[in-house]
C-alpha cells in the first residue's frame, strides 16, 4: 500500500498507528512541496503525527509554517486550523 493511502486511513480513523516510521513521516514532511492535494494532506498529517518524532520538530514546523502561509486558501486553512496539534505537546 503506498504511504500516503496508508496514512489517510490512520487519519480518517479506518487504521490505527502502532509503529509509526519515522521513513514514512519524512515523506509526508516532502510532501509539503507536493502537487495542492497533497499539501492538503500534509496539512493535516504533519501535526497528526508530530509527538511521535520529536527529533524531526524542526522539519516538520518548518513545513508546517510553509504550508501556513501558502496562497492557496485550502491549504492554508489545513494548516492554520491543524496547528494547535503541534502546539499542544
């Protein structure tokens, strides 16, 4: 199953994280230079999954922040109204 299929079911509830790979969260970080779909979803998975890599913090908010003030307002949105997840560990 390709990583981004993967993660969504955690995110939408149908799977559950039990292992959670640092590979696999490096990719979701890069995919915050992807297509506007997948900042979308970057958006919503990079504080998702942010307390489970603190050795990543730095990458992540700085993607995460990248994504805040991106043009297009869904993305934006995504990451504006994700944020407190990263603020609350």
């Amino acid at each position: 199953m390709h990583v981004m299929s993967r993660l969504k079911s955690i995110v939408s509830g149908r799977s559950s994280i039990s292992d959670p790979h640092e590979r696999d969260y490096i990719g979701i970080i890069a995919t915050a230079k992807g297509s506007s779909k997948a900042k979308q979803l970057a958006a919503q998975l990079i504080p998702h999954f942010f307390k489970y890599f603190p050795s990543l913090s730095a990458e992540a908010i700085n993607a995460h922040f990248d994504l805040c003030e991106e043009d297009e307002l869904g993305v934006s949105q995504s990451s504006s109204s994700s944020s407190n997840k990263c603020l609350q560990i």
